[in-house]
C-alpha cells in the first residue's frame, strides 16, 4: 500500500437485472478512518451497491480496487478475507452465549484441541479496549443493551482484521 490509494475506489459500477438498470456508472472513493453516509430514496440502489462490495453480487460492470488492488468478490467470505465485512442493523448474534463467544464464533483459539477460554477473553478485551468498549468479555450478549450488542457485531469484524466495515439497514441485505 502506497498511502496514498484510497481504502476503497470503485469506478463505474453499474448492475443490471432483467434489463432494469439498477446501478449505472457508479463511483465511490472510501479512505482510511473515513465515515460515510450513503443515503437516498428507495430504489436508489444503496443496497444494491453494499452488496456488491461486501461480495453479495457481482456488478454488471465497473472495476473496485482495495487498497490499489483490483478486487472482484464473488462472496462474501471473499469480501470479508480481504478486509470489508458487513455488520447489519439487525444483530445476528448468539444471545444466549458470551461476548467473547460471539466475537470468536467459528474460529475460537484452541490449546490442546480444547477452547482456549483466557486467550479468547483476554483477546476479546483487547478488541474491545480498542474500540473503547468497557464490556466484559464474559457477559451473555442477552444481557446487553441493543446499542452494546450492535458494539459487538463491530468488534467480531475488528478482530477478523476488517479494514472496511459497512453498516447497513435491514433493506440492504
């Protein structure tokens, strides 16, 4: 990475279903630490245009670089192995289990062939020091606030190394 290429720069992107023109020549450039609101009426083509950068669907046309590279995800595990993960308004998260659980779903740091529980919590509380979050790792997500839980969504992509987090509405899944 030069330092000078945008974290993400899309150029052109257009997408078509059936003939209808959803996306048309489409550009975006996202920095490093930048916040960005995309808005617009319905139909607009906001989810359309999330999807497509979070490896939902492949556009029409148009080129995307990540960090000066061309990318074309053709899903979303693609997506999110090369950094943009998408954390959706509605909270997909196990509330019965703990925060750490959650933030280390699927991917839990094993010793011995065993869970690894310090070093799941002691990793989750250095993820969430880093986003200023004073939540025990330990706390059943049920147990938190809606606003806590969305904090921990955020802190599972922060710990997958996402470079790019895209927070959507319900309407763009």
């Amino acid at each position: 990475m030069s330092g000078t290429e945008p974290l993400l720069r899309a150029e052109e992107i257009t997408k078509r279903f059936s003939g209808v023109t959803a996306l048309a020549g489409i550009n975006l450039s996202l920095e490093h630490g930048e916040v960005r609101a995309l808005v617009g009426q319905n139909g607009a083509g906001k989810s359309t245009l999330v999807k497509i950068i979070t490896g939902v669907m492949l556009p029409s046309g148009g080129r995307i670089w990540l960090e000066g590279q061309p990318v074309q995800f053709r899903n979303p595990q693609q997506a999110q192995a090369a950094g943009g993960v998408a954390v959706h308004q509605e909270i997909q998260l196990l509330e019965l289990r703990s925060v750490a659980e959650n933030v280390y779903f699927g991917r839990e740091p094993r010793r011995w062939g065993l869970i690894d529980w310090k070093r799941m919590n002691d990793d989750t509380r250095r993820v969430l020091e880093k986003l200023g979050l004073d939540i025990d790792p330990r706390a059943v997500v049920g147990s938190l606030n809606i606003a806590l839980r969305q904090m921990v969504s955020i802190a599972r992509c922060v710990s997958l190394g996402a470079k790019l987090v895209v927070l959507t509405n319900r309407r763009a899944r």
